[in-house]
C-alpha cells in the first residue's frame, strides 16, 4: 500500500492575498503565537499597521501601582547598526508583555503580547494580541505557573514527615570515655 504525500498548501492558513496596494498579507489580529523576524538581536517587524506619519515604538510593559495608569514601561532602543528594529533588551525575559505603540494622525495603534522565545538571528515569537496589558500580564502569569513547576525526579523519600517539633527532643546524655 501506498502512501500518499501530503503537499502544503502555497499560503499558511493565517495568510491572505491582500484587498489593495499596501495591504498585509499576513492576519497580525489572529490570537495566537506570532513570529517576528529578528536577526542579530533586534525585531525588524511590527504585528501593526503603520505610515510615515506614525511615531512607532516597542516597549516592555508591567504594572507598577506607582506610576500613572499603573503601567510602567521601558522603551526598547532603535537598532543603531542596521538602521531599522529595536534592540531585544538584555533582560527580556519569557513572560515579559510586549507593547507595539504607533501613535498618529488617526490615533493611537497598540498590540500587546506575551514573550515566548528567541531564536537568535531568526524569529522573536509572542503570544497574543491581547486588548490591553492587564489581560496580557493575567494570561502570561498563567503561562508562568504552569511552565515553574516541575515535578520532582523521585517521589518524596519521607512520606510520613517526623512531627516533633525542636522542643519535644528527648535529651541525649553522653557518656564519658
């Protein structure tokens, strides 16, 4: 019997052909894992539309009761090298929400997501888009608590724990030699 071999499709099931000249062809809006390209330390893609008219930024975000609105946040650094992208910041880590801002003459863009991983010199991959950084933040500290317990490698080797406390010892006499 044979087999038959599946051949993929041309497209990915999130892509689609574009409605006009400039439109995306890739659905930034679908909840999910998201890959941006990111060589040599630095995102050179946004998961939003944007124009020249836009002033564009990306961020790390966490609440901070502190500061107004209860967000604080830490621009990432424009990529002096290449001369497009932002720096991955050196204490990114997985977990981290990600804001993606363009603010222009239509209003304020926004797309938050959940950091994920890093291939280096390939893809930043985020968990989202998320409508605000609170549903963000709850969704990746549910990530974080399943994927910070791991199991022990032996069962516990006292089952039935001693229950004296320190006062309760009894008192060892010692016997001279």
């Amino acid at each position: 019997m044979r087999r038959r071999r599946h051949h993929p499709d041309a497209t990915p099931p999130t892509a689609r052909q574009p409605d006009g000249p400039g439109e995306p062809v890739y659905d930034w809006n679908r909840y999910g894992r998201h890959r941006l390209r990111a060589p040599d330390g630095a995102i050179i893609e946004l998961p939003i539309p944007v124009d020249a008219a836009h002033t564009v930024w990306v961020a790390t975000t966490w609440p901070d009761p502190t500061v107004t609105g209860g967000w604080a946040r830490q621009l990432w650094a424009a990529d002096p090298t290449a001369g497009r992208g932002w720096q991955l910041p050196h204490q990114l880590a997985a977990g981290d929400i990600v804001e993606f801002g363009a603010d222009g003459p239509t209003g304020p863009r926004r797309w938050y997501g959940i950091m994920d991983s890093y291939e280096v010199d390939r893809w930043a991959t985020l968990q989202g888009p998320y409508p605000h950084p609170a549903a963000a933040h709850d969704a990746a500290q549910q990530l974080l608590a399943v994927e910070r317990y791991v199991p022990p490698l032996e069962p516990d080797p006292s089952p039935n724990p001693c229950r004296r406390t320190p006062r309760q010892r009894r008192p060892r006499h010692h016997r001279p030699r």
